[in-house]
C-alpha cells in the first residue's frame, strides 16, 4: 500500500461498497423498510445452486482483499516481500514491517467476507449481530496498526494519515453499536457517510503524497500546507454528505417514477366481474369511456 496504486486500490474498494450502501439505505428509507438489507430465510427453506454458497458482495470483497494481499507481496512483479525475518542477519531483524500490517489489514476484511458468507448461507439462521461485530473489528485493526504505521513518517504523511483514522473510527465505532442496535436509520446514514469520507479522503491521499496536481509536492514543515490538509478535510466531510443527498434524491425520483407508473397501470386495466349486475357494469362504462378519450 505504499505506492499510489496500494492506495487506489483499497479506496476504490470502499468507494464502491459505499456507494452501494447509499443506495440501500437511501431505498430502505423510502420504503420505511425496518431492515437495510430484506432478511434471509432460514437455511433448510432455500435452494441454492453451488455458485450461490457465497454472496456476490461479499464474493468481491474476498477478491478485493486476496488482490491487495498479493500486492503486497508481489508487487511491482519480480519482488518477493513474504518473509518476515531476515535470517541472513545475526540479529534476526523483522522487515518489511509496512507491508505485513497492510496484509493484516486485508486479511481482517477478508475474515469479515468469511463471517458474513457463513452467516448468510451457512447458518440455519442470519446472524446480523456476528457480521456487524466482524465488520467493527476489521476498522478497528486498521487504526490499531494505523497508530503504529506512522511513526517514523514524515509530518505529512502523520498528518493524513491521522485524518484518515477518524472516519475509520467512527465507522467501527457504528457498526459495534449496530451490534446492540441494529436496525436505526440514522445509525445506517451516520456509517455510510462516514465511509464516503474515509473513501474520498484516500483519494486525496494519492494527490497529496504521489500525484499533486499542481507538480509542487506538498511540505510537511510548513504549517500553510498543514493548515490546508485539514480544511480540505472538512469539505470532504462535505462532499460525502452531498454524494450521500444526492444519492437519496435520484433513489426519491425513481421510486416516484416506478410508483406513478404503476398507478397508471392499475387504473387503465379493471377486472370484468363475473357475477356482476347490470348496475355494476354501469358504472364501469362511464370509466373506461373517458380513459379511451384520454388516449
């Protein structure tokens, strides 16, 4: 994760996945749906083919995190950082000591892809307080070994870096609440937009420490500099809140649009009764007369 595609990779991981839970929320909201997600059946009343054992999200996740892990250690091609000791060394130094916390990070997402697939489809029953608790561990090992990850960095890098860790916070910190209370709209809208955040901030990342638009790298000893990093934060607190609004009003408009539609429909097409009586069938024609002058 320390080169610029390390970091495009997890960030468009979590940009995707946000998203997506936009626009579930967004949905379950207009619906007034207590759930997010609709519930599963038990396990002994579906039929699942093989290729149906593993949610498709959480099919992507795995693939996502199984790339990144190989990233780390194969990448760019050619390298090889999978050992952990040098033992060429009397001292028996630990080394690569960036990439292994990055695979330890992947690795616990992964584990929350696992825990999620076995509660969806191996359990008898969904166990939504399992999934919320796997989930909440995987953020809180990222700012865990995040904490250790910049020390001995430069000013910059801490500084964002630290940035990056109070969405990431808080996310884990919702998703342990959701373990005691997991159906509160406002618990779902609070996680998503937090990890719009925590998404788009990585993005930034990219700029700031590999690609800066202007071609003037970014200095960590001048407080200007600083002092910016930290308000282009707050409009990222922004610019997630409107994804997350705009979001909701294109979800708004197209659950008008099916709605309206479908009322239409219902109107134009009535069932001939057939035990009706003359007064009945009355009152039918005037209907269907004026829908006929209509069109």
């Amino acid at each position: 994760m320390g080169t610029l595609e390390g970091h495009l990779l997890p960030g468009t991981f979590f940009l995707f996945f946000s998203l997506y839970h936009s626009v579930l929320i967004s949905l379950a909201l207009l619906r007034g749906q207590q759930l997010c997600k609709p519930s599963l059946l038990p396990r002994e009343k579906r039929r699942l083919k093989l290729w149906q054992q593993v949610p498709l999200e959480e099919a992507i996740k795995m693939i996502a995190c199984v790339t990144g892990i190989l990233g780390e250690f194969y990448y760019p091609p050619g390298t090889n950082r999978l050992q952990m000791i040098d033992w060429e060394n009397p001292k028996r130094p630990f080394v690569f000591k960036d990439n292994w916390q990055h695979v330890t990070m992947y690795g616990f997402f992964l584990l929350s892809a696992v825990v999620n697939t076995v509660s969806q489809k191996w359990l008898a029953q969904q166990n939504m307080k399992l999934e919320r608790a796997a989930e909440a561990l995987a953020f809180y090992v990222v700012v865990l070994l995040m904490y250790t990850h910049i020390e001995n960095k430069s000013v910059l890098e801490i500084h964002v870096h630290v940035l990056f860790m109070i969405p990431t916070f808080l996310v884990g910190l919702v998703s342990s609440i959701e373990v005691w209370v997991p159906h509160n709209p406002m618990l779902w809208v609070f996680k998503v937009w937090m990890g719009l955040v925590l998404s788009t901030w990585m993005f930034q990342l990219c700029l700031v420490l590999y690609v800066p638009p202007s071609g003037q790298h970014w200095q960590g000893d001048n407080p200007m500099d600083l002092a910016f990093l930290t308000t282009f934060f707050c409009w990222h607190l922004g610019l997630g809140g409107l994804i997350l609004a705009a979001i909701y009003g294109l979800c708004s408009l197209c659950c008008h649009h099916c709605s309206s539609w479908k009322e239409a429909s219902d109107a134009r097409y009535h069932l001939c009764p057939t035990d009706s009586t003359g007064e009945e069938l009355e009152k039918l024609w005037p209907e269907s007369t004026l829908q006929d002058r209509s069109v």
